[in-house]
C-alpha cells in the first residue's frame, strides 16, 4: 500500500482527502460569485445590504427581517415603501412593519369610529383613558372635538374654561377688568389671547397693538421673550460683546440661566485643565460680568440648570471628575447653598433638564456611558434613576412632546449606530423605547425646533465630520425621512432662534475648524442665509441663545476653547428715529 502511495502522491492526496470529515471543509469564500459550501447564495460583487432582492454580503439569501424590503414583501423594519396610514385609506396615524413583513395598521386611525386609535387624541366619546388633571387641570370633563382632539372647554381651573384661574390674566369670554387706557395706548380694546394674556392689538397707538407707531421698529401685539420682537425692539442683525472672559482652564461647558432671582440670565461655566486634575466651576453674574465666583474647586466635565420652584433661582447640577475615574454629581438648589454629592461610575455626556413626572420639578436628563443608559437626577429625593438602557452610545437628547398622553419624550442621537432615536415617556419615571431613524455620518449635536412651522416639532443634527446637518421633519403619524442640508464647512453645534422678526426659524452655527460663529437667517422655503458672522474664536463650542442682558433678544453665548474663553454677544436693537 505505501509502495503505491509513492508511486502515485496524487492518489495518496486523494485518499487523505475522502477519509477527511467533509463538513470540516469549506471551498472558496463569500463574495467570489461562486455558490460554494455553506452558501445559499453569491453574486460576487453584486452582493449587498442595501439593494432589494439582492444576495446579502454574508452570502445569505434575503429574507424577511433583514431591515430591507424586498419584493415579496410590504415593508421590513424601517423600510415601508414611502407608505403611509393616510396612503392606504386611513385619516392620519403612524404606520409600522410588522415581525412577518406585512403593514402594521395599528396606530392608523379612522376619525369618528368612537375609538381613539395612533394619531388621534379622541374619537368621540373615548379620550384615551386621560382626564383634564392630565394637562394640567384641577378636574372637570375632557371631551373630544369631530376632528378627535382633545375639547378642554369643560375642564376646570385651565386656559380656556372662561374663567380667570391663577395664572392667568383673562380667559376666553370672561370680563376683562382692564382697558387700553390704563395699559398706556390712547384707546381701543383688549382682547384675550389663546393663551390667557392680554391681546393689546386692538388698542390704539402704544407698544402692543400689533401696528408699527413712531419710536417702534417692530409691534407682534405680544410680550413673548426671544420671538424676535420685545418691547417693541427687534435686532439690527449685529451684536456686540458683553462678556468676554478668560479662564485658567480651558471651558469645557455652559449654562445660561437667571441663578441670582434678579429676572435676567447668568452664565454658568465648567473648567476643566488638560492634565484632568485641575478645574472649576463658575459663575458669572449678568449684574457683574467682570467677575466670574467659584462654586466648585475641581475639574468639571459638565454642567446644568434646573427648575425646582417656579419662584427661585435655578437650580444647579454639576459634574466632575476624582483621579480614579469616579464622577461626582454636585447640586444645589441655588448659587448661595452648599453643594451635596452623588458619586457613580457613569459619565454623562449631555446634560438637559425636563420635567418627566409632570409635579413642576425638573430632573436633569442626562445621556450615560459606560452603562449606555438614559438617566435622571431628582432633586426632591435626591437620587439618580435609571430611566432605559439604550446602547448604540447615546449621545445629545433633548425633550419634545412625541405622542399626545402629557408625558414629556425624548430624542437622543446614538452615536455608534448612527441613528436617531425617539424613547417614549410612560409617567412614574417609565419610558420606552418608540422607533428610530437612520442618521448616517458622524452625528454629533442635536436641537429640537419646529422649523418648517407646520405645528410639529422637527429632529436637527449635526455631522461632525462632514459639512451637512440632517432634519427629520415631524409630521402627524411620527417622522418624516433624513432630510439633508449643505454647509461651507462642518459644524460643530447647531441652535435654532429668532433672531428676527419675521416669525421664521433662524440658525446659529459654531465651525470648530474656520472659529467662526455664524448666524443664518430663514425663509418660507426653508433656504437659510448668512447674516453676521464672528471670527474672534479658536474652536468655538458649547453654544446658547438665550437673553443674557434683559431685552427679550436671542443673544449669542460660546465657548472658545483654544483661547480658554466664555464670550456672550448680544443684540444691538435696531435703532428708530422718532
């Protein structure tokens, strides 16, 4: 036998090769066009992920469940087929895909079949299991309009009740205990707004009416705060600076917030030295801005405001770093008090305060790793609560109002899948996790605006390594598509303001790469134009505009990193003559 194998090594190779386990071999690779051993399919370079129908790029046959709609079935995961509830025959509503690939019509609704089904508040005599104390009332009957929202007109203690509840400067039909005359304007008549203030737009001559008089270079018959017109005062498009200071290390974050109780905005500012052993946190009072106070001595990472008494100074939560690695989470309810601690091995990355259980106290939010959670600190106990487990590393979030139950919901950028998420507030500090939009890119900075001004509040992020930022516009029955706006350069942080009066959506942008923070004014059609712009900055960030000197107009705060610096620029009123 081995005089033969000698003789014939092909033979012999044979032989070893029979006498092998045929299922310990695999012939060629997946993505050579050849449909080899544990293969169900290979197109070669044909092969992908993305394309319907197609041999997927592990050699796997398409199938349903694979997040692409091929042509066997109605949708997969996210992919619906451009359908929508209204398409297929329904009013309004958020269409899904079901496990098993077919339309899930279960939140499209049929208004005025008596049942409150996705979209729809009410449907006749069913409200959805909610009472009027869900929106803020003291009791009476929710009812439903024909067009199934919710008719608040029979709620007690509540704006539009016809009745003068605290709070409140009118209501509706009820007598109004005050004239033009008194309100300073020559005559007319005061009417009551949708919201329960008083309407100076019938009033003759004065700053309120609604019309342009002599001295005024704007009149939106309101008192509104940052909607491009206050006082009677709208911005020149220019700015000048206001703060400008310089700290030992380099600003890292900011809040701006009226901590003092004086009705004006201060600025509250964490440092933090390269080395991770030095830093502070600061504050700088808009009564005093020369002087920045030092709260805290220790490196601060992040830093926030929060609401926990509607008649007090903010509130603060800072977080800062131990040379172990732990993060101190310091809180107060005012600048004067002493700070408490809560130390955790969870580090936050973006800060935002909101009211999550609806008592008038807001928790600070706050986006976690390495856990990948979505936290809260509660004041009131004070602890810090483990809202949902999210994964994909969760980064910016902000609050918006998603679905109609009253609970605040939340977006949040996850960095790692490149997507856009919506997680769903429960009540009793439940949430759960809704749906989710492919981003694509480097997301990085989110804000939440209604920017198309249809009365749905639209997702905006930033790509931090390409010159794009990306909108899902919001829409009855949930999100639209990306949605993909070009820049000159990529930029770091994105804020939405009025900074006209022209009642449209206006952008302020920080580019790390030129220092440059710009302001973009914008238009009906949603096209933005620049309109000033700043170049004093070395790798601006940390952005807010918000008032910071009293006068009602979106100001410009920042951080310029490279030149350890904090500037806020305000407005310069348009000037009119008399």
């Amino acid at each position: 036998m081995f005089d033969i194998l000698k003789k014939f090594p092909l033979f012999a190779f044979l032989i070893l090769i029979n006498s092998c386990d045929a299922d310990d071999l695999t012939y060629g690779y997946c993505g050579n066009g050849e449909l080899n051993k544990g293969e169900e399919c290979d197109k070669g370079f044909a092969n992908s992920d993305l394309v319907a129908d197609a041999c997927r790029s592990d050699c796997t046959k398409p199938y349903c469940g694979d997040g692409i709609k091929d042509s066997e079935e109605e949708c997969d995961g996210f992919q619906l087929d451009q359908k929508t509830c209204s398409l297929l025959g329904y009013d309004r509503g958020q269409l899904s895909c079901n496990d098993d690939c077919t339309f899930d019509y279960s939140l499209c609704s049929v208004c005025g079949n008596g049942t409150a089904e996705g979209g729809e508040d009410c449907d006749l005599n069913d409200v959805g299991g909610v009472d009027c104390y869900a929106f803020g009332f003291d009791s009476g009957e929710l009812e439903c309009n024909f067009d199934c929202t919710y008719d608040f007109s029979a709620c007690i203690n509540g704006c539009q009740n016809n009745i003068v509840d605290p709070g409140e400067q009118c209501d509706g039909t009820a007598e109004i205990e005050f004239d033009c005359v008194e309100a300073g304007f020559e005559g007319g008549v005061v009417r009551c707004s949708s919201v329960c203030q008083y309407d100076f737009s019938g009033c003759n001559l004065g700053c309120g009416n609604g019309l342009i008089d002599p001295g005024e270079s704007c009149d939106d018959g309101n008192d509104i705060k940052e909607d491009g017109c206050h006082n009677c005062q709208k911005s020149s498009g220019n700015y000048q600076v206001f703060i400008d200071k310089t700290f030992p290390w380099q600003p890292v974050d900011l809040a701006v917030d009226d901590f003092d109780g004086d009705g004006i905005r201060d600025l509250l500012v964490a440092t933090l030295a390269a080395d991770h052993v030095s830093g502070s946190l600061s504050l700088i009072l808009s009564s005093n801005p020369e002087t920045a106070i030092t709260l805290i001595s220790n490196p601060v990472i992040k830093c926030t405001s929060f609401k926990h008494d509607s008649l007090l100074p903010a509130g603060i939560v800072a977080a800062s770093l131990t040379s172990d690695g732990t993060v101190i989470y310091s809180y107060s309810p005012d600048y004067n008090t002493q700070f408490e601690e809560i130390s955790s091995s969870e580090v936050p990355y973006s800060f935002t305060a909101i009211d999550i259980d609806r008592d008038g106290e807001e928790e600070v939010v706050f986006s976690a790793n390495p856990s990948q959670k979505i936290m809260a600190f509660r004041y009131s106990e004070p602890a810090l609560l483990d809202l949902i487990t999210l994964g994909g590393q969760p980064g910016d979030l902000g609050a918006f109002e998603f679905n109609t139950d009253g609970f605040a919901d939340i977006a949040i950028v996850r960095r790692a899948s490149q997507m856009v998420a919506v997680i769903l507030g429960l009540g009793e500090d439940q949430f759960s996790y809704h749906t989710a939009r492919y981003l694509g890119g480097t997301p990085g900075d989110m804000q939440i605006a209604d920017l198309d001004g249809d009365g749905y509040k639209d997702i905006i992020v930033t790509d931090l390594l390409e010159p794009y930022f990306y909108v899902y516009f919001g829409l009855a029955e949930g999100l639209s598509y990306r949605s993909q706006f070009g820049l000159s350069e990529k930029a770091f942080q994105i804020k939405t303001a009025h900074l006209n009066d022209d009642g449209f959506l206006d952008l302020v942008l920080l580019f790390p790469v030129s220092g440059i923070v710009s302001t973009f004014l914008g238009t009906a059609d949603l096209s933005f134009s620049e309109s000033f712009s700043w170049n004093e900055c070395s790798s601006p960030l940390a952005l807010s505009t918000k008032d910071v000197n009293g006068d009602g107009l979106s100001d410009l705060t920042f951080i310029c990193g490279g030149d350890k610096r904090v500037v806020s620029l305000v407005a310069i009123p348009e000037q009119v003559i008399k």
